[in-house]
C-alpha cells in the first residue's frame, strides 16, 4: 500500500479504533475467553465488544490453522480492513529450539548465528507469526538475574554483534519476504543491571556508563534494521523506560533515527503508577505518549485514557497519528494489507517446524557454543570399559531452557538414548532422575555408587532446573542442589574419574565441586539437537571450541564480576598489601575469564606486530596440539589516559579460525578509530589522541600487548 493511501486510512479511523491500534492483547480476549499463561500482574480493564473488534495486535499465540482463523474472524467484524499483528516470544527457536542465547554468545560466530535465525524465522512464519520479541540484547553481568540466559553476554562488542546477526537472520533484507519475520530488539534500557540481580528492580548508573556499555548492543540491532524496539521494565536515571524522553526520543528517535515501533513490555505502561511517575491512567497514557510509545501491551491505558487526555488539551492529535501511521507502516512493511496471513500455511509449517535440515543448524550451533572449562587427561571418552551415566539431565528431553517455544520435549533425544547409540550396553546408568516439582533430586547416592562399582568414569549431567532460568527467577545461590553435589563428591572420593556436564542457564557456582570432577564442559541448554552435540563432543568426534560469553564467579559474593571493570585509585597489584580495592577471602579475578575456552589440542598466540602506520595488528597463531581444531582469537584495547576513566581493556574484534595439527596463520585485525571511541563528559562521541594498549589472545586474561601512540594523523 502506497503511503498516501496509509494516510488516508489514518484519517478515516475513529479515536477509538487508534487507541486499540496502540494496544496489544492476547488472542484470547477478542474470544471472551479468559486470559490464559499471563506473564505479569494486569489489571481487570474493561474493553468493549466495539474495542475487540479493532485491537492492533496480539501475543503469545501460533499454529498456522489458528491464526489464519483468528485473522480471518478479525477482518469479517472489521470496520476498516486493517489486519491484526500476530507477535510472540520466539527466544531461541519455534518448533527446533537453538542453544539460549548466552550459549550462543560463546559460539563466537556472528555467521551461524544468523543462519540459525533464519531457520527459525522460516518456522516461525509458517506457523503464521509476523513478529518475535528477540534478540535481547541487554549487557549482563550478574548471573543472579535469571534473564541473563536471553543476553548474548558481558560484553558490548560482542553482544552487538550477536544482536545484529540475529536481526539480518530474522529479517533478512526486508521482513515482509516469504519466511521472514519482524525483529523486535529488547529491553531498551539496561535490563541487564537490575539491583542486586533481583528482577524488574531499579536500575541506576551513570550516563557514561550507560552510553559505552549498556547502550551498543540495542544500537547494533538498530542499525541492522531491526523493526521494533520493547521498553524494558525498570528505570534509567529516576525515569522508567516506558515513559523515558531520554531513552526514546533523544537516543532512539533522534540519536540513531529509529523509524520503526516502540512497544512496551508486559503491563509496562500500567506500572508507571507502581512507580509512582503517574497518580493514575491518565497519567500514565500521557508520559508513555509524549515519550514516543506507539503500542503498549496488554494494559488498557491507551484505550482508556487517550479520549479524556485530547479533550483536555494534554496530548495532541499529531501525536496519535505518529504512533497508529508507524504501526500501520510496519503492517504494510509484512504485506499485510495484501495478505493478511502472509505466510501461515499448514503444509508448509508441517515440513519445515523440527525438520532434519533445522536440527543440523541447531545441532552445529550447540556444538560451537559448548565450553570445555576443565580437562585432566579425560575426554574424549574411551569405550573401553563401563560408562557410568547420572543427574537430572541423564535422560530427560528437558535440555530446553526457559523461553523455548513451541518445542516438544517428549520428542527430543535425551542423553543416554544418544551415548547408548555409540557405547551400547557399556553404558551403565543409576541416579538419573530429573527435576520434577522441587529444586532438588532424590539421594540416591549410595545405589549408584554400588551400581557405577564397574566403572572407572563417570559422566554426571548436572545443573539447575529449566524453570529456575528465564523471566522471573532471581537467585541468591547458584550452587549446584545438595544431592548433585554429594553424588559428584561421593563418586571421586571412590576413586572415580569424573566428567561434569553442565546444564544452565547462567554461569553457576561451580568452586565448591571444582576439584571433584576430572573435566567440566558447560553444555548451557543446548537445545533440541543438545544430546547429539554432547555426545559428539564426549566422544570426540568433535573437538570443542566455544569461549565464555560470561564470566563465572568464584562465589556468589564476588557479583558482579567482568572482565571489562575500570581501574581504581588503588588497584589490587600487592597481595601483601591491604589497602587496595580487593577482598580478603577471595581474588578479585573470576574462576573463568570471558573469552576463556578449552580445547582437545592447545594453540599459541604470540608475535604481536603494530603496522608502522599504526593501522593494523598481527599476531601467529599456532596449533600446536596433535589434532585439528577452532579457537577464537581475540583483539583487545585500552585507552592508557583519558580525559574520564576507561575500561583496563574492551573486546574490539574477533576471529574464529580453524587450524591443523602444527598449522601456524597470521591473523590481522584493523584498528579504526570507531574502536578507541567513546562518550566524554559532554556526551560527544569521539576518541583522544594518546597512548594505548593494543592487546590480541586468545582469552581476556591471555593476551599479548604493545602500547602505541595513535594521532589524528594515524586514525584519520
């Protein structure tokens, strides 16, 4: 549709047809039907039979037959031909769940990513839906939150990079081609960082710190293309996003010339009274329109108030018509006005949702997001001799995470129907009970212990329930469950060796069981191809090469901890010194550093040379192991004196290379000036001239550095 004739349809909709625009439900209610699988608080608003029938939007519905039928409903009732927007919470996957996203952080690979994206948006547009809430593209450094499995991680170089490669997989070059879907980039702003790690809480930093750390990631997905943008639950600077002028007219709007649709999250625009911002609807209506809020979801606000706000000269016609015109522009962008279901087809749905070709994507991604932490000498597995097989995640289809969709866990292969395929009955199984109602597993130690008496290892697939991760599952311990711990504690001291697999949706607190366990590969939630990935990577089939998104805290007391922290006045440098920013019982450093991954070979990294226009950085890399394998190399830089304090280092590249046994390459990074760049006391983007540490490794803490002096002249 041409946009004089989105114009003219503008003028022709009632008030009341624009606030219902403006307004998101569930699918349920234009039914009559009772809200089912609410994910927040929501007051009873009361909407008219009238309202119903020109609601915007919905959420959380799929399946081909259903929409097309829910569309089809809609459209006879309408007044004006203006299709609904169909939306839902594809995190990780539709019918073919992917690794959690902070898993696919640790892949290091922008590529596959994408790849994976587009799988997922085939399935998803199938199945009839035109927009998914993702990607999350919110920094994260405190593993207490239970969100931080949605972030692709601690870093806001690489967390862009994730977050636009899941947008172009998504949308492709435009979202309204068949099998593409909308992205929806969430949650703008600085969800990561809630206080104490505690959910929906308050969020306080300084502009600074926002800018250069909490804000790229959003940018990146902007820039990319992404359709939309959600508000995030808590408040920047006093201010809750929802109704946040800074955040959505100055730095959305403005800043990055975002045309596309802001929506609220869940009952956001309502909350604004929680927040005690607005002494009532009105008020809420008022500050969320003025900020620049074109839908809010599931909350009557809009619909209730936006009548009394024009009549009392609070709000304006224009600005109205600025919200319904960016929301018909996006139904218009999906060919909506011309097919209204756009690509919801049963057969195709059928073919596509779980197929073969999805599950290798899902399955390549689980294998290069996996991270092997620990490894005396014990994997690759031998079939040698018996191999003991316990935890909760032993034989379970639950290897999901929270978030996963549509995904059929009775379906998917669990971990001793994929290790039975290659050991057989050498494969011995005891304590292999999953999590059911309660956070923790029955003991039955002592039976697998006399069961496991043939065996010299053991695998434990262990971690923390699936509906422990996720929206709404802050935690204040990140220790394994007490019977966990004791079966792994039990099985070294009978002189097992001891493979721990991880199963998580945040780094946990792994120290007290460190020393038990022989090798610890972090598995996260794999995914619908996860058991076939583990297994692949236990027997060696694969060699693992995923590096930590996130750091892992030697205790929770140590959160938040981040490789990327500014110096302080008084560094901790001396350990026999006390007076120096450090804790008495514990190092400042993590038990594992970002960018930290194992391997079945070893590699060096050494030779790091500066071109002498300052332009380049090369280091050689080497396999200098016995097998082919990946590894991530990875560029940091630090800005030595500046004119307000500076990371001790920041992630500005990457590469992922392949290497064979004794293969040596030379990698090359460019250094531009976007790189030194950042947001001084005046919020002026730019770089000093100066000193800095161009650092290249293959880990934040393994890294080799030389310090140049960059001009103007270097870095024009």
């Amino acid at each position: 549709m041409e946009k004089n004739k989105l114009l003219e349809l503008v003028s022709e909709m009632t008030l009341e047809e624009k606030a219902m625009q403006m307004t998101q439900l569930v699918p349920d209610m234009l039914y009559h039907l009772a809200p089912a699988n609410l994910t927040g608080p929501t007051r009873q608003w009361h909407f008219t039979d009238r309202q119903l029938q020109c609601a915007g939007s919905v959420l959380g519905k799929s399946g081909a037959a259903y929409l097309k039928k829910l569309q089809a409903d809609y459209l006879k009732d309408a007044r004006l031909p203006i299709p609904l927007l169909f939306m839902a919470d594809v995190i990780h996957g539709y019918e073919t769940i992917l690794p959690i996203p902070l898993a696919q952080g640790c892949s290091f690979d922008p590529e596959l990513v994408e790849e994976n994206a587009a799988a997922v948006a085939r399935e998803a547009a199938a199945a009839g839906l035109h927009v998914t809430f993702s990607p999350m593209a919110d920094l994260v450094r405190d593993p207490r939150w239970g969100r931080v499995m949605e972030s692709c991680g601690e870093d806001p170089y690489l967390n862009g990079q994730m977050a636009a490669a899941t947008v172009r997989g998504y949308q492709g070059k435009d979202p309204g081609e068949k099998g593409k879907i909308a992205a929806c980039v969430k949650h703008f702003a600085a969800y990561g960082q809630p206080e104490g790690g505690r959910d929906y809480n308050t969020v306080d930093m300084s502009r600074g710190m926002l800018r250069d750390f909490y804000l790229p990631a959003y940018r990146e997905a902007v820039q990319a293309g992404a359709a939309m943008v959600m508000t995030s639950f808590n408040t920047v600077e006093r201010v809750p996003s929802t109704c946040s002028r800074l955040l959505l007219d100055r730095i959305l709007r403005r800043e990055w010339d975002f045309q596309g649709v802001v929506i609220s999250d869940y009952s956001a625009v309502e909350e604004l009274m929680n927040h005690s911002v607005a002494a009532d609807a009105l008020e809420a209506g008022e500050k969320s329109l003025h900020a620049g809020m074109d839908i809010e979801m599931m909350s009557g606000v809009y619909a209730a108030s936006l009548q009394n706000l024009l009549e009392q000269g609070r709000i304006t016609q224009e600005e109205i018509d600025t919200c319904v015109i960016r929301i018909l522009e996006l139904k218009n962008r999906l060919g909506l006005f011309e097919n209204p279901c756009k690509d919801a087809d049963e057969e195709q749905e059928q073919r596509l949702c779980g197929c073969k070709e999805h599950l290798e994507l899902a399955r390549k991604l689980a294998l290069e997001s996996m991270v092997l932490l620990k490894n005396e000498d014990v994997l690759p597995v031998s079939a040698h001799a018996p191999l003991g097989l316990a935890g909760p995640f032993a034989d379970t289809g639950g290897l999901f995470g929270e978030w996963s969709y549509m995904g059929n866990r009775e379906k998917t292969r669990t971990l001793r129907e994929a290790l039975e395929a290659v050991y057989g009955t050498q494969l011995v199984t005891a304590m292999t009970e999953p999590f059911r109602q309660s956070p923790d597993v029955p003991d039955s130690v002592e039976e697998a212990l006399e069961r496991f008496r043939p065996c010299e290892l053991c695998i434990v697939a262990a971690g923390e329930p699936e509906w422990q991760t996720g929206e709404a599952t802050s935690k204040t311990n990140l220790r394994l469950s007490p019977n966990q711990e004791k079966l792994i504690h039990a099985l070294r001291n009978a002189g097992k060796k001891v493979v721990l697999l991880l199963f998580s949706g945040r780094p946990l607190d792994i120290a007290p069981i460190l020393d038990a366990a022989d090798a610890v590969l972090q598995v996260w939630f794999p995914g619908s191809a996860g058991a076939y990935a583990v297994t692949d990577i236990l027997t060696g089939k694969y060699n693992p090469s995923g590096r930590l998104s996130m750091s892992f805290p030697r205790n929770v007391g140590q959160i938040p901890v981040y490789y990327d922290c500014y110096n302080t006045g008084r560094p901790s440098l001396d350990p026999e010194n006390r007076f120096c920013s450090r804790y008495l019982d514990c190092p400042n450093s993590p038990l594992f550093p970002f960018g930290y991954g194992l391997s079945y070979t070893t590699f060096s990294c050494r030779g790091l040379k500066i071109s002498e226009d300052n332009t380049t950085a090369s280091v050689l890399v080497k396999n200098t192991g016995s097998r082919r394998g990946e590894t991530v190399v990875q560029l940091y830089v630090r800005d030595v004196s500046a004119s307000v304090v500076r990371p001790l280092k920041e992630l500005k590249g990457f590469r992922r290379i392949a290497l064979d046994a004794g293969e040596e390459t030379e990698v090359t990074f460019r250094i531009t000036a976007d790189m030194l760049s950042f947001y001084n006391e005046d919020e002026q983007w730019g770089w000093e001239p100066g000193e800095f540490d161009i650092m290249v490794g293959l880990d934040s803490e393994q890294i080799e550095g030389q310090r140049v002096y960059l001009s103007p002249a270097d870095l024009p």
